[in-house]
C-alpha cells in the first residue's frame, strides 16, 4: 500500500511542476474569511531526504519536498497553491515523513485559503474532533461550510446542523452561517429570498457583524429586495460599530466617492484608519492613495509609503503597484528602478493588470 502511495506521489509531482496558478482568489465566502494569521499553526521544518537516488522511498520524499516547497513558495509570492493540499496529505498519511496532524493542519488550512474543497473538509474534520488542532465548533462549521458551497453535499449536513443549533441559542454567527450556505442547508430545499433574509436579520439582531454586513450589501444592492440605501448605510456603521473591518472599508468608499452618500473625505479617512488598523489591508492601500493626494488628509507621501508597504507585505496588489511606482519615481524613498521591477513583477503575478501594463511599457519582462 506505502509503495503505491508512493509511486502516485511521484506520479503527481511529475504532472504538477508545469502548472502555472492563477492568481490568488479570496476564498471568503461572501464575508467569511479563514485568512487569519498562520501564528497558531507550527511551520513543519525542512524534510531531509537521504537513500540512494534511484530507491523509490527516496524519490517519494524528493516529490514530497517540492510539493511542500511549491506550495509555500506560491503562497508567500501571492499565488494560487493547490499543492497545498497535497502537502497536507504528506504529514496527515505520513507519506515519506511522521504522521503529523498539526503541520497537516498548517497546510490543509493553506489549501482552503487557495480554493481546494478537500482542504476545506479536512479542516472542518479535525477542528470537529480536535485532530492537531483545537476543537472549534464555529471553526468546524465554518470550513464545512465553505466545502459546502464549494459542491461538498457531505459537508452540508454537519455545517447546518452546527450552525441550527447556535442560531436557536441566539448566537449570530450561527444564523449568518445558515444564510451562507442556503438554500444547501436542508437537502433538495429552493431558494427562499424571505427565509435568507431572516437568517440575515437574526443574525444581525443577535450581534453578527458579518449578518449586518451581508444584509447591507443586499439593501444597497437591490438583491432580491427594493434598494434602500439609508437602512443599507445604516447597516453598514452598525457592523463597522461591531468591529467587522470590511464593514469599515465598505462604508468609506461610500463616502469616498460620494455615490448615493454625501462625499466626506475625512469620515472616509477615518473609517480607512480604523479598518487597516483592524488589519483590512484594502483599506490601508485606499488610505496611502488619501496621504499621496492629500484627499480628506494632509499630503504626507511618507506616511503614503508606510501604508503601501505594510498592505504590500500582506500581499495586496494594489499596494505593491503604488509602492512600486514610488520608487520609480523617487517619491518618500530613494529611486531604485530594480525595486520598482521587483514590485512591479509581484503586482503583476498577484493579478495587477496595471503593473503588468507598466512593466511592458518599461519594455521588461514579466517574470525575472
């Protein structure tokens, strides 16, 4: 069995190594996001792969290492990584290196982040029996939830029924939870445009910032529902209030532009501060962009390069292109055109189609 496992790890590695990932996807469900830090999550170490070159277990530990390396590579480069959740198959089967559950776990975690479904389950799985990490039944619910909306009709079951019984004690998330996943969380149910809002408004009654979120872009939108931008607004600043940063960013770029709001460049500024102070790096790029204009802010071009940096060091795109175009033009730092490249080229390969643009117009490549 150990040696088939193997032979189909060298198989697939064999397949991997010429895909190119798309650039990376936010995997948050409409307003769930899993992309926390990864501080909880132990960083598995090199793998030492030793035997003679031809011996099969030595060539499966070859294949074991560049999964793991092309997965956390693409990851920190700001890319699409579906080997991820190979390389938590290595460490969850002990596939060439010791069954470990909390190193599986780092890059399980890795791979729902990058859209992989099965990835997701796993998570959902061992956050439900504290399997290498904590037991979390909100955690647990939440992934299966994901892998639900992502086609898992197994994961459907254990993420409503979680979800139900929170929602029926009055916590929030489990009533946002169950909207999440409708109508999938009772089997061959329709779509209910009357029971999704109830979800949605028990959810924000009870305290659920992202059910307040979730109910806002529906009433400044029109979904399913007349458009009703006061009560959209006021949803908004209920759930920035809860302390839900996209919420935050959402409200000031109604005031930024001034569509269907007064414009207020300070309130937007404002509301970008506490969002990026909350760690939504959107906002940290929009308010940069404020201090390089001097829009609703001093002008401050050094503190415009602080934001850019710090959301582009968290792999915002946006930032890394506005970063990049202050050190092609020297402005709060010294100029440094290979700098500008650099950062150009990791816009670029995060999805910027104006770094791309940028960078064929300097007449440089794309990639090093």
């Amino acid at each position: 069995m150990r040696k088939k496992q193997y032979t189909l790890l060298i198989i697939f590695i064999a397949a991997w190594v010429p895909i190119r990932a798309a650039a990376l996807q936010t995997l948050a469900v409409g307003t769930w996001d899993i992309r926390k830090s990864n501080d909880d999550f132990p960083i598995a170490p090199s793998i030492d792969c030793k035997g003679e070159r031809q011996n099969l277990e030595y060539r499966a530990c070859i294949a074991s290492r560049a999964i793991i390396f092309d997965c956390r590579s693409r990851v920190l480069g700001g890319q699409k990584a579906n080997s991820c959740n190979i390389a938590g198959n290595v460490y969850y089967d002990g596939l060439t290196v010791p069954v470990n559950y909390k190193f599986a776990a780092f890059y399980y975690r890795l791979g729902c982040i990058n859209d992989v479904r099965e990835s997701c389950e796993k998570m959902g799985m061992m956050h439900q029996v504290g399997q290498g990490v904590p037991i979390d039944k909100r955690l647990s619910a939440t992934y299966f939830g994901i892998a639900c909306n992502q086609g898992s009709a197994t994961s459907c079951q254990p993420a409503a029924a979680t979800f139900r019984a929170a929602c029926n004690e009055g916590a929030g998330w489990g009533c946002t939870g169950l909207a999440k996943i409708h109508p999938k969380e009772a089997p061959g149910q329709s779509f209910d445009s009357r029971k999704l809002f109830d979800y949605q408004n028990k959810g924000c009654d009870y305290g659920d910032a992202v059910g307040c979120l979730d109910l806002a872009y529906n009433n400044y939108r029109g979904n399913n529902m007349a458009r009703n931008i006061p009560k959209a607004v006021e949803l908004y600043i209920k759930s920035c209030n809860l302390g839900l940063p996209d919420a935050c960013f959402a409200l000031a770029t109604l005031y930024q532009n001034g569509r269907d709001v007064g414009k207020d460049e300070k309130r937007a500024a404002t509301l970008l501060r506490g969002a990026c102070d909350g760690g939504d790096m959107r906002a940290c790029a929009s308010l940069g962009e404020m201090y390089r204009r001097g829009d609703g802010v001093d002008l401050d071009i050094n503190k415009a390069v602080v934001l850019f940096r710090k959301a582009c060091e968290e792999k915002d795109a946006g930032a890394c292109s506005s970063l990049a175009y202050r050190y092609l033009k020297g402005e709060g730092v010294q100029a440094d055109y290979e700098k500008a490249v650099s950062l150009f080229r990791l816009a670029c390969r995060q999805g910027n189609i104006l770094a791309c643009q940028e960078l064929r117009d300097m007449g440089v490549s794309l990639e090093p």
